[in-house]
C-alpha cells in the first residue's frame, strides 16, 4: 500500500525556516542565533511555544516568521495573495479595484 504524502500536514522545525532564509540570501548579516532571538521576542506569545521545546510551524506560521526576516519570499507571498484575491473575486463576478496608497 502506498500513502498519499499530499494528505499528511507536516509541522516544519525553526532549524529548516532558519536555513531557507540563509540559503536563499547569502549576503544575509544576521546570524540564526540573532534571528531566534527576534524570535522570542516577538512570536513566543502568539506561537504558544514551550519552553525548551522545539519550535514548530504551520506552513501559514513558516510564512509569517520567514516574511519576517525575508523581504523577498515577504513580496512573493503577497503577490501570491493578492493573485487569490483577485481570482475569487472574478469567480464571484465581483470586481476588485486596484488602489495604490
């Protein structure tokens, strides 16, 4: 028997995110360990993380904490949004204008 992969949801480590955004920008300055620290500052809270357990995401919480320290994979997400958006609202027979402010 073989298992579809696409039904299993799979909680993606701090380490993996960290590494994506390094590899992703070599010129990058700040070190992962500056990074957890932004982290735990501002998305301990909001993240209901443990304490001294590993840190563990959503794919919806990758891209919160990845659009944090990555400008570019922060537009791509947007523009992917804004590409949604704009295709339900076509399915809906809704029109959508384009307001730059």
């Amino acid at each position: 028997m073989s298992r579809k992969s696409n039904n299993v949801v799979r909680d993606i480590v701090l380490k993996t995110i960290l590494n994506d955004i390094i590899h992703d920008d070599k010129s990058r300055t700040l070190t992962t360990k500056q990074m957890r620290v932004v982290l735990r500052r501002e998305f301990a809270q909001s993240m209901q993380h443990a304490k001294n357990n590993a840190w563990t995401f959503t794919q919806n919480e990758y891209d919160v904490v990845r659009s944090r320290f990555d400008a570019k994979y922060r537009a791509k997400i947007e523009r992917a949004t804004k590409r949604a958006t704009r295709k339900n609202a076509k399915s809906n027979n809704v029109v959508v204008d384009d307001v730059v402010a």
